[in-house]
C-alpha cells in the first residue's frame, strides 16, 4: 500500500494512477452521488454516516447509505445498500465505487462489504472520501488479496 492521505487529484501514486481508467469526471459525479446517499444514511446509534455509489457497466449508477438498528447486528452497510440495489435492478457488472465516509483518513470498506463487492468485480476501483474532502484510490484487489469467489467452491 502505497499511503495515500490528503488531497489528491487520482494521479502521483500508483493506485491512483491506475484506478485513473476511470476518468475524473466521471469520479467526481460518484462521489457527488455518494455525498447525497451519505445525508440520507440512518445511523442515529453511530453517528457514522456513510455513503456508497456504484457504478455500472452501461454508466448506470446506484447509491446505498448505512442503515442502522436498534438491533445493532441488523446494521446494513452503504456499499452493500448499493450491491443489492444494483443487483435487484439486473445490473451485475460494475466499474467503479465511491465511498464517502468520516473526517479525516478516509474510512474503507469493512470485511463483509469487501467479500459481498469481491463477488462481481475482484479489482474494483474504489475511491476513498472523507466527509472534509480527503481522497484515497485504491482497488478491492489491495483490500481483499485472496477473496473466496466462486472457483473456490467448485474445489470442495
Ligand atoms: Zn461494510
């Protein structure tokens, strides 16, 4: 992992610069979308508001924010909101997620999430957003070396 603090513009480091595929504008129109699912997050027990946009392979894009419960375990993550989103509309093709979370270093995904996004897209580009505009590019392949995919069944 190559750090990664503090404003960037998706170039200078080299995950940044290959998550640059994906180009800027279309970014930015991401983590747009992902600032307003993050308003809309219910996390009245945390505080930790957090918001998710995924990007489709025809440009379609679908947002999830967190979801909290009084039952704290029921909790749904804003990535996975928006896997299950996408996939309930027929989309399982994805290009690019942003997540837009916290003040500071930008928060990443949790564990669950990263399993749940490594089932359709291994290398994912991901950018990284804290709540006061730090950003962070990183790709599912450097979060999750190694996920349990289908393959790993058919070896049972
Ligand atoms: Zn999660």
């Amino acid at each position: 992992m190559t750090g990664g603090s503090g404003r960037q513009a998706g170039r200078g480091r080299t995950s940044a610069r290959r998550a640059s595929a994906i180009p800027e504008t279309t970014w930015r129109r991401l983590v747009a979308a992902a600032r307003r699912a993050r308003a809309r997050a219910y996390a009245p027990y945390s505080r930790f508001q957090v918001g998710a946009a995924l990007l489709t392979d025809d440009g379609t894009v679908f947002v999830g924010a967190n979801v909290e419960n009084s039952s704290f375990g029921l909790t749904i993550c804003a990535e996975r909101a928006a896997v299950v989103s996408a996939v309930a509309n027929g989309y399982r093709r994805f290009r690019a997620l942003a997540l837009v979370a916290g003040r500071g270093e930008p928060a990443s995904p949790c564990g669950a999430c990263r399993q749940v996004l490594h089932e359709f897209a291994p290398d994912l580009p991901i950018r990284l957003v804290s709540a006061d505009g730090r950003t962070r590019d990183v790709r599912l392949g450097e979060l999750l070396p190694l996920g349990f995919g289908h393959r790993d069944l058919k070896r049972g």
